[in-house]
C-alpha cells in the first residue's frame, strides 16, 4: 500500500482558511486520494477524493500537485467544529479498503 | 439523511467469550465494511464485504472473526473467543458501491475482561 506522511498537528484561528498538506511520493497512477476526519469519538467521515484534478464539494477543496506525488486539503473557513483528524489516504483502484495513517491533529483556536 | 446505526454502543465481555456486534448499513448500500481502532491507535481495516462474499480482509481477520448478512438489514461481525487485545472501538461503513465514499457508524467500544 502506497504511503502517506502528513503533519502530526496544525493549528489554525477559527473562520480562517486551513491547508493540510499531504505527501505521497510513491503514489501509482491508479490510486485516488482520499481525505477522510474522524471528530472526538466520533467515527471517521469522508470528506473530499481525486485523482488527477482539483476537487471541491461543500466541505473542501482537494488540491492536487501536477505529478500528484503531493496533495492539500483546503478548509476554506476553519470553525470550531472542524477540530479533528484528518486523514489522507490513497486507495488503489483495485481495492475499496482504507488504510488510515496516524492523520494531522487540526486544533481550532477561537 | 440515512446513516449507518451500529449496536450495542458498549459491550464488555469476558475473555474467551463470543460476541457479535452489530450494524445496519444505509439501506442502498451494496459494499459493507468493519474496522476497528484500538484506544489511542490508527484505524485498522479488517474486512470488506459485497454480494454475501468477503472482498477483502486484513491480518487481523483471522479464524477468530466472521462476517454476516443475516437479513436484509443487517450486517454483523462475530468474534469467537474473545482476547484482552480485542479490547477496541469497532466501526461498521458501508457505500454505495465500493469505489464511493464510505460512510461510517458511530462504533462499538468492545472491552474484554
């Protein structure tokens, strides 16, 4: 499985913008990345995936390198609910199996 | 808007002993799915499910671990004997097919005496 390193923890003030980087230089080009949170004690949520093209729904933006060995999800107006895990994942084509690294900590100051 | 429900939300059993814990997938689902995330650790995959055949499993699915579909609601993972290192929050997901988000349960917090 294709690896992902990501910051332990980032912070950022609440109703700014947050990007949370995400490196996978070994990525094949069959593998989507995936972003998915887990809120305290809640379990994880999808939030956002691509392939090659950036991508935005109403939670996100994924921005995706050109050689797509690297990738950043956008949290346009961080707010105190958006304090969690965020977790990149790549997931082969092949596979419908998640593989969760140890994620970014995201705090939300206030 | 639909959600996946799982049951008991705790379950404390001794070891050796067998549980199954349970979950009810959105109701148009076709790809189910179990992982489990021990207190303080990563979330760990264990097993894809998809036309009343496992897809995929992970190391950690051994003997010891079973899948079901008894009906068509429900969606149940068995663990025969139960160890202390069983002790962990399991989470149930299901998507619509298997390449769409998956969407994930609340969890059974397991705890093995």
């Amino acid at each position: 499985d294709a690896k992902t390193t990501q910051p332990n923890s980032m912070e950022s003030n609440e109703e700014e913008p947050v990007h949370l980087p995400c490196n996978h230089s070994t990525i094949s080009g069959t593998d989507y990345i995936h972003w998915y949170r887990q809120l305290p004690s809640q379990g994880p949520e999808y939030v956002i995936h691509g392939l090659t093209s950036n991508v935005n729904n109403r939670m996100a933006s994924l921005a995706i390198a050109e050689d797509r060995k690297s990738s950043t999800l956008i949290l346009h107006r961080a707010t105190l609910r958006d304090a969690a895990v965020y977790y990149c994942i790549l997931r082969h084509d092949s596979s419908y199996k998640l593989i969760f690294g140890s994620g970014t900590r995201l705090l939300v100051r206030p | 808007e639909p959600e996946v429900t799982q049951t008991p939300s705790h379950q404390v059993t001794q070891m050796g002993q067998e549980v199954i814990l349970r979950c009810v997938p959105i109701s148009n689902h076709l790809y189910f799915y179990w992982y489990r995330q021990i207190l303080g650790q990563k979330v760990e995959f264990l097993v894809s499910f998809y036309n009343n055949e496992i897809s995929e499993k992970s190391e950690i699915f051994d003997d010891q671990f079973s899948v079901e579909r008894p009906d068509g609601s429900n969606f149940t993972l068995k663990i025969r004997s139960t160890k202390l290192e069983d002790s962990a929050m399991y989470f149930c997901a299901s998507s619509e097919l298997g390449y769409n988000e998956q969407f994930f349960g609340p969890g059974t917090r397991l705890t093995v005496l």
